[in-house]
C-alpha cells in the first residue's frame, strides 16, 4: 500500500498477513512493513498487490485484506494488481455474498500462461477460471506478452512482462487523485478539501460547499469532485469544466 500523491513524495507501506518473517530485499527500502489487521483504508491512496503464487495461497481468502479493498475500491481509491495478484481481489466480498470487483474488466495469469509454466497441473485452482466465476469480465492478450486493463479506479496486469506497465498506471490514477476536491460533513456543517488537504472554510449547507469548491477547482485546475453523504461515503463524482 502507498500513503502518497507523487513520484516524488511516495511514501511505501508493504503489509503482511502476519507477523513480518520473510527476507528482506536489500534494494527495496518500504516506509513501514505492517500487518493487514488494524489498518485503516482511509490512511491509504492506494493499493498494489505484486505477482507470484503467494497471493493465491493466503490473501485470496483474507478477511483483513478484503475489508480493505472493498472499502478503498468503494471509495474510488486506486487497486492495483498484476499477474497472480489479482487473486487478492477475490478476499473482497461483500456481505450479501458478492463480489466487491464483479462486472470490473480486469487481466490476470491465464490458464495457457500457467500450463505452459508448467505449474497448472499442481494447482488447486487457476486464477483465469476463478475471477470469471466470481464474476470478473478477464481479457487477454498474447501469452508473456505485456497486457494491461484500466477499469475507472482498478489497474491488473497478465503476467510478468506487464509489471511496469501496471505500476505507471497505478501511480498515474494516484496522481489524478490527487486533484480531486471532496466536498465533506465538517463540525455540523461542510468544507471542501484535497483527500490529504486542510478544510477550505466552512459551509452550512452541503449545495454552498459545492458550490464553492466547483469554484475552487476552476480557478486551480483541479479536475473533479467528489461528493460525499453525513456518512462520509462517496455518494456522488462530478467532473469541472
């Protein structure tokens, strides 16, 4: 997971299932490496989840980490994934039992890719068939080549090759965020903020905040706003012209 808005200013948080046991990559400096449980989706802009077959043994069944997606995806917040990553995805359901990415268009490894590895035959299960039946839409490109899909706030790549093509996408959807004016509940009242942004005054009603902040962006470039209900979920997104 990542805290920040830039290249520049990123600040890394890698988590865990549990306890932190596995070797360090000497090259690869994160922020802070922390477990799934306690973490709050509202200290986050993002969310990437590596490939490898590790996530299809613990984080595609993690209570922890699908309150997490659920929540930051709900939230138009950006969830990354490539190659075996977006089995993570399938932690996220919801408590009516669906899932929290069905109907999204989203890549993955694909059964051809993972048959001719030489690993589909060891598997208990594949991850192309898993994400259809849960209702994901999967596209695919040719076998090891570099295929990735942008679905509004969802970023997945196929295989390896797409790895870099995955992270600058991921970070380019934080970066447009990082525009987005929110038009929040505030001491009885309500503001307009950037996500991580002080509160730009103060308003009694929410139509006078919105108001106010469509004003705000035009005069900065800001490029949408996002609206949200007394409880503090999205309830609306409206792009500036």
């Amino acid at each position: 997971m990542t805290t920040s808005l830039s290249k520049e200013e990123t600040s890394v948080v890698v988590a865990e299932t549990t306890a932190p046991a596995v070797q360090r990559i000497p090259a690869v400096q994160p922020d802070a490496i922390v477990t799934l449980a306690g973490l709050s989706p509202d200290d986050y802009d993002g969310v990437f989840v590596p490939g490898g077959h590790g996530p299809m043994e613990d984080l595609a069944s993690s209570p922890e980490l699908g309150r997490l997606l659920q929540t930051m995806v709900d939230d138009g917040k950006v969830v990354g994934a490539v190659c075996h990553g977006p089995a993570a995805m399938l932690s996220a359901t919801r408590p009516d039992g669906t899932w929290a990415f069905a109907g999204r268009r989203m890549a993955g490894f694909t059964n051809d890719e993972e048959a001719q590895g030489g690993l589909a035959g060891d598997a208990p299960w594949l991850l192309e068939d898993r994400m259809r039946e849960a209702g994901g839409e999967l596209e695919r490109g040719p076998a090891w080549e570099p295929f990735s899909v942008v679905d509004d706030n969802v970023v997945t790549g196929q295989n390896p090759a797409s790895s870099g093509d995955v992270a600058q996408k991921t970070v380019k959807g934080m970066a447009a965020r990082a525009r987005w004016l929110h038009v929040v509940p505030h001491e009885g009242g309500w503001t307009f903020k950037h996500e991580r942004g002080e509160p730009e005054g103060k308003f009694r009603t929410q139509k006078q905040a919105i108001e106010a902040a469509k004003e705000h962006a035009r005069e900065h470039g800001d490029r949408e706003l996002v609206i949200h209900g007394r409880s503090g979920r999205i309830r609306d997104a409206v792009a500036v012209h």
